[in-house]
C-alpha cells in the first residue's frame, strides 16, 4: 500500500513536472515570438473626414447662442473651412483630416494602406517618397503597398485641404 502510493505520488510529480516544463516552453516560445525581428504585413484602412462645429447666433436646443467670429485666424488651404451666417442664424466650421494620422510601423514591415474617401467629394493626396499625387472620390478605395525600409517618418497629405489634412507614417527600428 505504502509502495503503491509512493508510485501514485512519484508519478503525479512527474505529472506536475511535465506540466511546468510545458508551460515554461510554451512561455519561452511566445516570449520569442515576441522578440523575433521577422518583418511582418501591416495593413491600415486611412478615412478622409471631416469634424464639424454646428451652432447658431441664437442658440439652439443643444448649444447657447454662439456669435459669428469676427476675426478668423484660420488658415487658407482648404483644410479649414467657415460658413457665413443662413438665414436662420446657424453657421458652422469645418475641418478636415484623415483618420488615422498617425500609423506606427517597424523598419522592414510590408504596409498597406488602404486609403477610403469617407466624407469629403474629392481628395488629392500624396504619400511622400512612395505614391505620387493620386485623387480619390467619396466611396472609393485606393491601395498603396510598400516595404518600410528605413526608420524615419513619411508623411501624408491632402493638397484640396492644406494645411492640416496631414498624417505621419513613423517607422521605428526592429529591435
Ligand atoms: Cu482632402
């Protein structure tokens, strides 16, 4: 009896010590996944958008009345557009941008990126050093591939909506 439990134990610590063995493998393995510097397929979707600021000089039921600014310190370039008073009282300011506007990848990563024409009828972009001036309409797609071969930054931008329809691609080093 003392023999048969001694093996039943012997054999549950041989049991427990697969188990451990097993999982400090499989916390090795994912461990060195994480590390490996395998460049890897980075895809991103970019939407053309806009952000719209709706009020009026005599106020509405969700906001108090708001006067029309009388000096506007926004930018020429499109990126920033204001519209004159209606006949109602209501006015508004617009911004456009891409969402996102800032993409991280690693030196080596394939990136796709999938610009869509969300809001917005028209947009004519460029992604610096890879993808000459293209244009793009609303609910159309354009597709621009490369390989990020050297830390840095590549911008992106709007030129219909300058100066702020603008986003960075940051390209960090594979550790
Ligand atoms: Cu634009």
């Amino acid at each position: 009896m003392k023999n048969l439990n001694k093996g039943i134990i012997a054999g549950l610590t041989i049991a427990v010590i697969g188990i451990i063995a097993t999982i400090s493998l499989g916390g090795t393995m994912s461990g060195h996944i994480g590390i490996a510097s395998a460049a890897t397929q980075k895809t991103f979707y970019i939407a053309t958008v806009h952000l719209d600021g709706i009020t009026s000089i005599y106020g509405t039921s969700e906001h108090p009345p708001e006067p029309y600014p009388t000096t506007s310190m926004l930018p020429s370039g499109g990126g920033f557009v204001i519209k004159k008073i209606d006949d109602k009282g209501g006015w508004k300011v617009r911004q456009y941008m891409f969402a996102p506007s800032q993409i991280v990848v690693h030196q080596g990563d394939q990136v796709t990126l999938n610009f869509v024409d969300v809001q917005g009828p028209e947009h004519m972009i460029t992604v610096d050093g890879i993808a000459p001036e293209f244009d793009i309409h609303r609910g159309e797609m354009k597709t621009i591939n490369f390989t990020a071969d050297q830390v840095g930054t590549i911008n992106y931008w709007c030129s219909m909506h300058e100066p702020n329809m603008r986003g960075e691609i940051v390209v960090l080093p594979r550790t």
